[in-house]
C-alpha cells in the first residue's frame, strides 16, 4: 500500500484535491479597554469609547465576524444587558431582552463572551462597538468591575 488515496479517474497523481470552500480571512482588527465604565441607564449606552473597532469591507459579499471578550458587573438585584451594535444597528435584535443578558440577586463579578457573524452587505466604514444598559435605573451595569481586568472586541473580515 503505498498511502495514496486514488479517486479511480485515471489522474496522473493519483490525488484527491481538497474541495474549495469556505472564505479567507481578510482584515483582522482589535480594540481593548481597562477603564472601569458604569451605567444606571436603561437605554443602551456605549460602553467605552475605546472598545469600538472601524472597518471598512473590500466587497459587499464580506462578512464580519465579531469577538466580543467583557469584564462585567451589576449590583445586587439586578438584569445588566450587553450587546453589540454596528453603527447604530443592534445586532442581537431590537427588543429589550434580545441581547445578552445577566439576571443577579447578589453583586456578580465575570467575564463574557459575544459573537455575531455579520452580513453587512457594505463596503462603506463600519463601526462596532460594546453597549450596555441596566434592567433598573436604581441598580448599576459595569463594565471593567475592578482595575486589574480587561475587555476586547476583535472583527475579522471573511472574504467570500
């Protein structure tokens, strides 16, 4: 046996070629905060001026996949919602419980991870970015709980 794998065609080589499929990746670009933010508001708000990545697609056939890694925090009782825009577009949907979100009887400290596969259909300058918003205005939504944690937010362009 001499550990080829034939297709029974009559090629040359006797090699099965690996089918196509899939994108490349194009761009990659990343953006990180470490400023504690808070919020007690119950629209979304950005997150962080920091934690927002611009991109610009090189066809409207690209999608953005988005990488969303937070620090969070919320006061006791309380629904702290997270989510990801693009522009001015939610991405998880419009309506209030449509993001991800953390339901806490006690203070919660964790991280968390979003993603979204994003079929912009643009090849205009995108902006995505971290929102957050509390479940009641007398209780706050954190973001970065303490000094020493971290957030990122990383899109990829998928060639396709």
């Amino acid at each position: 046996m001499s550990g080829i794998i034939g297709d029974n065609t009559g090629r040359g080589t006797g090699l099965i070629k690996a089918a196509g499929g899939g994108g490349k990746i194009g761009q990659v670009l990343s953006a990180t905060d470490t400023t504690q933010r808070t919020t007690n508001s119950a629209t979304y708000t950005l997150a962080s001026s920091t934690l927002t990545v611009d991109i610009t697609p090189a066809a409207t056939s690209s999608k953005i996949l988005v990488f969303a890694t937070i620090a969070i925090g919320q006061s006791s009782a309380n629904q702290g919602h997270y989510t990801i825009y693009r522009d001015s577009t939610n991405l998880s949907g419009s309506g209030n419980d449509d993001a991800f979100m953390i339901n806490q009887v006690g203070d919660l400290y964790q991280g968390m991870s979003m993603s979204f596969l994003d079929s912009p259909s643009s090849t205009s300058a995108l902006t995505y970015q971290v929102r957050i918003k509390t479940g009641s205005t007398n209780h706050n939504t954190k973001l970065q709980y303490s000094a020493d944690t971290m957030s990122t937010i990383t899109v990829m362009e998928v060639l396709v």
